[in-house]
C-alpha cells in the first residue's frame, strides 16, 4: 500500500486467502490496517492486514455505506463494477 489509508478507503487485498477483494478500510494502527467486506469480514469482525499486502484504489466510500454490512457489500460491488467497467472500457481503446 503506497500511502496510508482512511477510514472509509477502499482496498484491495493483494495476499492470503482474500487476494484480489475489494474491502473498506475500517481503522488502523502503527502495523496493521482493519478491512471489511460485509460479508466474509462483518463490520463486527474486521480483518488485520499488513498494508503492504493492499493496494488503495482511491476511491472512498460515504459514511452511509458503512453503516451495515448490507450497504457495505452494495457500495463494495458498486465500486468493484466501476473499476472493472473502467479496465475493459480503457483495454478496448487499444
């Protein structure tokens, strides 16, 4: 991960059995970054990661979203769709 990421900052996982997940930033310490995804990682249950193993989109998401895990897949899948429909819109442009 190249800078730090706030609360609210969407990552993705870039090791472990979570590779390639988009997750929501949730807190952080000196060592670790705590991820969500709503579903495998409740907002209840946040996941410790070590910041090297993210990437930070730079996108972020609204304080709505992270209000449950319900909003927070949405808004998750919203931001995953976006970033693929960006990829296959600048590849064809080849």
């Amino acid at each position: 991960m190249k800078k730090t990421a706030e609360k609210g900052a969407v990552v993705i996982s870039g090791a472990g059995r979570d590779q390639g997940e988009y997750l929501a930033v949730v807190g952080a310490n000196a060592d670790r970054v705590f991820v969500c995804n709503g579903r495998d990682r409740p907002l209840a249950r946040p996941k410790a990661k070590n910041p090297v193993h993210l990437t930070v989109t730079g996108k972020s998401l609204p304080s709505e979203a992270m209000r449950g895990n319900k909003a927070l897949k949405k808004a998750l899948a919203r931001v995953r769709a976006e970033e693929e429909a960006d990829r296959i819109g600048q590849s064809s442009d080849l």
